[in-house]
C-alpha cells in the first residue's frame, strides 16, 4: 500500500530520549508560580504524583500524607522547566569535552527539562545509523529528554545533502550545520525543497567565511586595538538575507541560530515582515556582555562564534527579544577542556558553556535591574523547542511534571562549587549571580537537586 | 612595573624615567668595557616563536651587557616543534627560576598570558599583531635624541597598518610623548576603527609634507596573495617614501627589515634623513634600561638595591 507523505511524517518517532527513572511524587507548598503558557501568576501548592502535575491548588490548601517528599517552596518560585535548542554535547568522539551524561546533568542543573543536540560531533551525525545509536545511548544515559539534529550536508562537508528522509524517519528532530555555515546556496536551496517532503526545520549558523577571513572577534575599535583580525557583523547579516530570501522563495522553514549583530536581526525582521517561516535564537551571553569584555584576551570565557559584539548590538538584541523579532533565548553551549582554552586567544577554540548559568545570568543582568521582565525570561528560555513543533512545558493539572524550583534570592558564585558539566569554559566563570536551580524535574523524574538543598519528608 | 607588555600600561612619566636610564646606558655602551655587573646571578630567558634579528640579538646582548646569564629557545629546533604547548615550555623554563622571560609569539596576549604562570618578570618582544612595547620605546628613545622632544610633532605612519604590532605600539607611544599620529595606507591596510585611537587616517602621500617624521612599515610580499594590495608595484608607486617625496628637514624611520625599492627608495635609507641605524643602536641601551627597570625595582628578593650601572672591576 502506498502511503502519502503526511502519512510518514505521523510515523516519526518520538523526537526526546532520556534514561528511564522513577515517577516523581512531592508536594511543593507555597511555591510562587508563574507559567507565561498557562496564564498562571500567584502562590500555589502544587502536588506532583506519579510525574504529573495531579493538582495545582490556592497556596496552603494542599494536605500531606502517604510519606511523600514536601518542599516547603515559601519565598522559593516554581516554573515549567526549560527547553533549549543549540546544544553541543560532544558525543560521539569528543567526550573529553562532554558526554550525554555530563551534559544532561548541566542542563539540569540550570533548570532545563529539554534540550537538542547540534551533530557537529565527531564524526557528524550524518547517517540514520548515528541517530539510532545515539537515541540508544540516550537512553541509558541521558537524564533530561535529548533530541537529536542531523546534518544538512554529509559529514557538513557542504556538498551532498544527506538522506534527510531517512534520517527523519530514524527520529532526527531537525537539521544544522551548525559550527560552520552552508555556504553553497544551490544547496541551501536543494534542502529546503527536500524539506516539503520530511520535514525538519534547518537551524542556520549563519556566517559568510570569505568575509569573517579567519577573524577571532567581533571586528571594530577592540579588535583594532587588540590586533586581532574582525569578524564584521556583515559577515552574519549577509547570510541571513541570503537564506530567508531562499526560505521565502521554496516555501522552507528556518532557524537562524545565535543571533549576535543589529543588521541580523534587520534581515531577520524584514523577512518575518514578508512572511518567511524564519525563527531566531539569542544567546545568554550576547545578551550580557560586549566586545569589550575580549579586552581580557581571555579565551576560557570570551571566545565564541558568533562573536561578543557593541553595547549597540547588545541594545538592539534585548529589543528584538522584547518585540518577538528573536523567538527564544538559546545558550549554544559549547564545552572545551582546558587544554583547548588555556592557549593564546588566536589559538584557543571558540564557544563557551551556558547550560548552567543561562538563567541566573539573564536574570542578573536584564531582570533584576528591570530591563526585561521576570515573564519574558520565563517565556523565552521555554519556548526554544516551538520552531521544532516541540510546545512548551507548562504547569497545567495534568500535565506531565516539567518544572524547575529557583530561589531568586539565592547568590552563588559561578564555578565556586565546580560544575555539572565536564567542561569549566563558562562564560560566567567567577561571576556572582543572583537567583539559583534548586531542582528540575525532567519528564516526570527528578533530575536534579542542588547538594546543599534538602527537604522534608511528611 | 614589574612586566612589559603593553604602552598602554606606561605613562608619561616612566617613559621618561627609563629613555633617561637607557641614555646612561648608551654612554656604557660607548666605554671600552662595556659591560655593567647590575645582574649578575640573574637568569634571562629569551624565548621567541617568531624568526627574528633585531629583537631577539638586541634582548640577548642587552641582558649579557648586564651581566646576566641568558638562556635563549627558539621554536624551530627545540620541544615546540615536538607539539609541546605554550605553558608546558615556560613552565619548563621557569625551573632555571629565571628573573625574566623576553617573549616574541605569533598570537596576541601571549606574553600576558605568562603573568599567570610564571614568577619572573615577563617582557613582550612581539605578540602577533598586537604589541611590541620595547620597539615604540627605542623609536621614541631615538626621535628624543634628534629632536629634543616629540610635542607637538606631526609623526606619519605608513603603510601595512593593519597587519602591524610596531604601528599599534608606535601610535599609543608617540601619541603619549605629545605628538600628532597620522596613518597612511590603501584603504584595505588601514584597520577599520583605527579613529577611536585619535590618529588621522590618509589614503594617499598627497600632504605628506606636514609630516616632522615619516615612520615606514614594511610591506610584507604575501600580502599581495590576500589580495590586500592589487600589485607591488603599483603601492610602491603609490606609497612608496623616496627622494623625491621626501622633503628636506623631514626624519625618516622603519623598525626593519626594510624592503628597498617598495616602501622605501634605496637613497633615502642610506641618506642623513634616515634614522634607521640610530634605531637599531638605540635598541640595545634601551633594551638594558627595560630589563634594568624590571629587574633591580626596590624591594625585591634579597634586598639588593643596585645603585645603577658600574663597570665590572670597580666597587659596586
């Protein structure tokens, strides 16, 4: 029997993976709640039973029993957990970097319930056989639900596309080059047909190699001044028109990736303007700093690509996040070891870590000065997974159990207690950040508990 | 001042105190006995990822001058080309507990870098195409010897800009010792933000008449394949300082190695006008006045405070 092409795309597998563990079950009273998906601001008690959200009722009317764990969250906030889209965690072939299990335990440490890994790994994930290997692994390993991204082009060599059809059916939840851009806009354009028929939507890193010329920072007074060669923020923008002008043409769907310079989100903002099915992701860290913290030449913290640009690319990105021109907030982290950061900034590799600090360090720096709402944070580190036809989580009855608890007023210093990841290239590396991940819980399991975080037992 | 890596940590007043101290050197240099105990027992490693001439003898020289033991490592030839990594090696030669480390590396931040890993005072011979402290310094060393002072002086900059640590050390150095800095180059030499330093930008040798000094880059040749210039020819005819361009009260400098006949025409280098060889001669005192002021700052190990240079067989 033949089967129309819907009807394969029904037969998808189930795009997040994780370790099977124990249904949660805890009462957590007094909690402030604030859900941007269900319209939910104020206190609650909230009972989670056999990893669903069983009841959310007025603060202090829920009762005890059974010996199930209490969490008296008085003062403490509870949100439907995370979900971020641009994550490397280097397996297959790097993991002295990272690994599913170090990975996933970072992410849930900074309170994600979700997250999909980018397939510039070594080798790429290029192949049906990787995806199935990779979820197979997943599974033993992974303690937040993995996703798993194919390669646009094989081994991201730029030439061939992969068997994006297959790779579908083997459970790849979109498509990235990510780490390098597709430059060969005949197959940008091949893809995206190949897109109408098994889905997928394409995450771009959008760069124009020629006109980056193997800068190492943004390009202006500080790389001028510091000697080192520019990445101009052309070098992004270009790209950008580029393909949502392709997008806008095949019908295709895209995700521009780390958007870092004012002139991207320009491309980005008049393509959605003329109806491009184009969505764009921030990172915590071009929201937070600027080119001029590359002054410390220190490449552990502040060597990345895209590159830290100007207080007015930094501006102009909190506004685009502001106004729904940039969809989600996305860490791209990126784990390197030491051995690969500790070397002159021209030498050391690019990326910095940020699953563990992405929401303290956005709340540090935008919310609790008053820049941007604590609901907007909320919203945009939730919504990562929509271009992915992935909904947000939310803490509706009902719902299976997705949340994070945070004590807003918690101070901690960043990498003082070492980190969940294998890797220490944090960008907020020695940092006092306000607001701390007490607990995640991931698709119904416990996924993390802060050590020095204890509770009560009723 | 414990290390020298960049201008921009010197004021005015240092640069004075030291061009001083290296003019009491050059008068040591001009003794029959040129050598000074000042550090005797102290250890100088010299350590240079990069070909050189000038620098690396210069440094060398400098610190045996003084009476130091210098070791000096070349990466070519030594365990760098065996893959060892930047902070293996000096932490291997920081067992010789060296009072110095002179570093040339091709990437910038390099000798900055050392501040973290080693004791010894760390000197910056040249990191990529960020700094080179100690050229601006013997330029500036050289330009107060023939001209008194730099304030209010119209010094040019010409050429590769862009790819040059001497220009970005010279422009903040002149620029501190009170003089105009303006650069000169094709477009594409010229770094985009080069303003923000407070220098002009030219595009052409058109007023070059307004300059007091004319301080040449070398044009490097694989330029041309990065398309950064069309053809060595048109710059030269372009850009090139010679002759007839050059106007008779006008000094003309160039850190070396000079390409005769592109940047610079043959009769310049050799006439009055050029400064070339003060600069290489001024190199060597102003090379011991660094390691001098780095090395013998009060209070330091052992609390010997060495009153200044004297010449070996007279009490110190």
């Amino acid at each position: 029997m033949n089967r129309a092409p819907e009807e394969v795309v029904e037969q998808l597998p189930e795009p997040m993976v994780q370790r099977p563990g124990p249904d949660a079950s805890l009462l957590i009273r007094q909690a402030k709640v604030l859900d941007p998906v269900a319209g939910l601001d104020g206190t609650f008690d909230i009972l989670v039973e056999d990893g669903r959200i069983a009841e959310l009722a007025d603060a202090g009317s829920l009762k005890t029993g059974n010996g199930m764990e209490v969490i008296e969250a008085d003062g403490l906030h509870v949100f439907p957990a995370f979900f971020d889209p641009h994550v490397h965690l280097r397996t297959p072939g790097q993991e002295h970097k990272e690994d599913l299990e170090t990975g996933t335990r970072a992410a849930a440490a900074g309170g994600y319930a979700g997250i999909l890994l980018m397939a510039n790994t070594s080798p790429p994930v290029s192949s049906p056989a990787d995806i199935s290997a990779l979820r197979h692994q997943a599974e033993t390993e992974a303690s937040v639900p993995v996703g798993f991204m194919a390669t646009v082009t094989r081994d991201m060599k730029g030439t061939e596309l992969t068997d994006m059809s297959e790779l579908r059916e083997a459970g790849a939840v979109g498509f990235t080059d990510d780490g390098l851009p597709i430059t060969d806009p005949g197959i940008m354009r091949k893809a995206l047909q190949y897109q109408r028929m098994c889905g997928g939507t394409i995450a771009l890193h959008e760069e124009d190699p020629d006109l980056s010329a193997g800068g190492v920072m943004h390009e202006g007074d500080i790389s001028m001044a510091l000697g080192l060669r520019g990445v101009p923020s052309i070098s992004e923008s270009v790209m950008i028109s580029r393909d949502a002008a392709i997008a806008g043409y095949e019908g295709g769907r895209i995700q521009v990736q780390h958007l870092s310079a004012t002139e991207s989100i320009e491309a980005v903002r008049r393509a959605k303007k003329e109806g491009v099915q184009i969505s764009a992701e921030v990172t915590p860290h071009h929201l937070c700093l600027t080119d001029e913290a590359v002054r410390s030449l220190d490449a552990n913290r502040h060597k990345m690509n895209p590159p830290l640009r100007t207080e007015n690319d930094r501006q102009a990105l909190i506004e685009a996040l502001k106004d729904g021109t940039i969809d989600c907030i996305a860490t791209d982290h990126a784990p390197h070891a030491p051995h690969e950061k500790e070397v002159p900034y021209e030498a050391a590799m690019m990326g910095v870590t940020g699953l563990e600090t992405a929401f303290s360090s956005v709340y540090t720096e935008l919310v609790k000065p008053g820049i941007i709402s604590l609901a907007l944070l909320i919203e945009k580190l939730g919504c990562g997974g929509i271009p992915f036809d992935i909904e947000p989580f939310t803490l509706k009855a009902g719902s299976t159990a997705n949340l994070c608890l945070i004590d807003l007023e918690a101070e901690w210093v960043v990498g003082e207690d070492g980190y969940e990841s294998r890797s220490h290239n944090s960008w907020c590396e020695g940092e006092r950040l306000n607001g701390r991940v007490l607990m995640t819980v991931a698709n119904g399991q416990i996924a993390y508990r802060l050590r020095s975080f204890s509770m009560g037992v009723a | 001042m414990k290390h020298l890596l960049d201008i921009a940590d010197l004021d005015r007043e240092q640069v004075e105190t030291l061009l001083d101290r290296a003019d009491s050197f050059a008068e040591v240099t001009r003794r029959d006995i040129k050598k000074v105990p000042t550090l005797r027992g102290q250890t100088v490693v010299t350590l240079f990822y990069e070909s050189s001439t000038r620098t690396s003898s210069s440094f060398e020289l400098a610190a045996k001058r003084l009476s130091a033991d210098v070791v000096s490592v070349k990466a070519s030839g030594s365990s760098v080309d065996k893959g060892e990594s930047l902070k293996d090696t000096v932490e291997t030669l920081s067992a010789y507990d060296p009072a110095a480390i002179v570093i040339r590396h091709p990437y910038a931040g390099a000798a900055s870098m050392l501040t973290d890993w080693v004791g010894a005072s760390v000197i910056n011979a040249g990191d990529g195409m960020h700094q080179h402290p100690s050229q601006a310094l013997l330029d500036v060393f050289t330009l107060r010897n023939r001209l008194g002072s730099l304030e209010g002086r119209n010094i040019w900059i010409v050429g590769d800009v862009l790819h040059s640590r001497v220009a970005r050390s010279n422009i903040a150095a002149f620029q501190l010792m009170g003089a105009e800095v303006t650069v000169c180059g094709p477009p594409t030499l010229i770094p985009r933000g080069i303003e923000s330093t407070g220098c002009r930008v030219k595009y052409s040798l058109d007023d070059l008449e307004e300059a007091d000094v004319i301080y040449l880059l070398r044009m490097q040749h694989e330029r041309m394949g990065e398309n950064f210039v069309p053809s060595i020819r048109e710059y030269a005819r372009l850009f090139q300082v010679n002759e007839r361009r050059l106007g008779p009260r006008q000094l003309v400098m160039h850190p070396g190695p000079v390409n005769r006949g592109v940047e610079i025409g043959s009769r310049v280098i050799d006439s009055d006008q050029s400064l070339i060889s003060d600069q290489v001669a001024s190199g060597l005192a102003v090379r011991m006045a660094i390691l001098y002021e780095l090395l013998t700052r009060t209070g330091d190990a052992a609390g010997e405070t060495p009153a200044g240079p004297v010449p070996i067989g007279e009490p110190a």
